[in-house]
C-alpha cells in the first residue's frame, strides 16, 4: 500500500493548488460579503427615500385637504346652514373633488346639518374624536 509522501510530485502539485486556491476562495467570500453589506445598506437608504416620499406626498394631501375645507366652510351656501342648498352644493363639489368620500358641515352641538350624501336618521358626532 502507497503512503501519501510530500516528495512525491503529485503531492506537491497538490499543495500548489491549494495553496492558490485557498486564497482565492477567500477573496470570493470577502468579496460576496462586502456586496451583500453595500445590497443592504442601499436597500436601507432606498426604503428611507421612498418613505420620505409618503411622507411628503401625505403632506401636501393633508394640506390641500385643509386648504379645501377652509374655503367650503368659507362658502355663503355652508355658512347660512340651509340643509338643502348646503347639501346641494356640497354634492356639486364632490363632484369636482372625487378623490374625497364625502363633504359635510356639523353644528357646535355635533349634529350633520348637511352633507353631500344623502343620510336618513339625524346623525350626531359629537362623541367622535375628530370633532
């Protein structure tokens, strides 16, 4: 039975394989791992910008929301309280406004004085906690 023996070539040739493999290998894996850190840190910095994104884009929602409400509740047809011509012309800017579900104007008390949908009972949202 042969016995494995360094001075035998093809024991050597061995050894200078592995030993040029084995350092590449290791710069492979080094390599692998520093991409995958980059991979993440920019995933990390991407999800961060498109948040921001929302962040901005939910703003300037809220504030033409705002902006739209302060000149309904503006408007002589809203601030007299006559039921129908409100509701009338609450209906007619949701019409022009169809990102919104509905218009609405509530008394101090809390009660729906009008509304551009149409409701059956009186409706009272003074317990809400937006009022």
């Amino acid at each position: 039975m042969p016995r494995f023996s360094f001075s035998s070539l093809r024991a050597r040739l061995l050894l200078l394989v592995l030993l040029v493999i084995i350092p590449s290998l290791g710069l492979i894996l080094y390599m692998a791992w520093e991409e995958r850190l980059q991979g993440s840190a920019q995933a990390g910095e991407s999800a961060l910008k498109i948040a921001r994104q929302a962040v901005t884009e939910q703003r300037r929602l809220i504030n033409e929301a705002r902006q739209l409400l302060s000149e309904l509740a503006q408007q002589p047809q809203v601030e007299q309280l006559d039921p129908m011509i409100c509701s009338a012309f609450l209906a007619d800017q949701l019409k022009q406004n169809p990102r919104y579900s509905n218009f609405g104007a509530i008394g101090l008390n809390g009660d729906v004085i009008c509304s551009a949908l149409p409701f059956q009972a009186p409706l009272n949202l003074a317990d809400r906690e937006y009022f």
